[in-house]
C-alpha cells in the first residue's frame, strides 16, 4: 500500500474549502484504479489531503487527477 499526501495553502473558510474538496475529489478518486481511503484536515489556512492506495503507479495516477481537479476550482 502507498500514501499520497498533499498539503494546499487557502484563504477564507478553511472547512467549507475542506467540504468541498472532499466532495470534488472523493469521486474523483473513488473512480481511480488502486483507490484505498481517503482523509482531510485543516488548520488554519492549511488543508491537509492523505490518501492510501494498492500501488505507488495509483497513488502518482491520483496526483495528476487532483491537479486536474484543482486547476479547474
């Protein structure tokens, strides 16, 4: 199993910024091969994304899917 863990610098509500990260990359992942589990955190002005999946080839896959899903927010 391999980990992703990605940490995003915001400005304003950091959980409504969480809440909608889930909700626009939990999918995203979830339709991804090798997808294991999802989690956030925030802090102040600091999300935290950690995710586990079955290879490191998956966990590399969700990272260009996540920037995919950034770029467009």
């Amino acid at each position: 199993m391999h980990g992703r863990i990605a940490r995003y610098e915001v400005t304003g509500d950091v959980h409504e910024i969480a809440r909608e990260a889930e909700e626009g990359m939990l999918p995203i992942f979830r339709a991804q091969p090798g997808f294991k589990a999802y989690s956030l955190a925030a802090s102040e002005g600091e999300v935290f994304s950690f995710s586990a999946w079955e290879s490191a080839e998956a966990a590399e896959a969700a990272s260009a899917a996540a920037a995919d899903w950034i770029a467009q927010v």
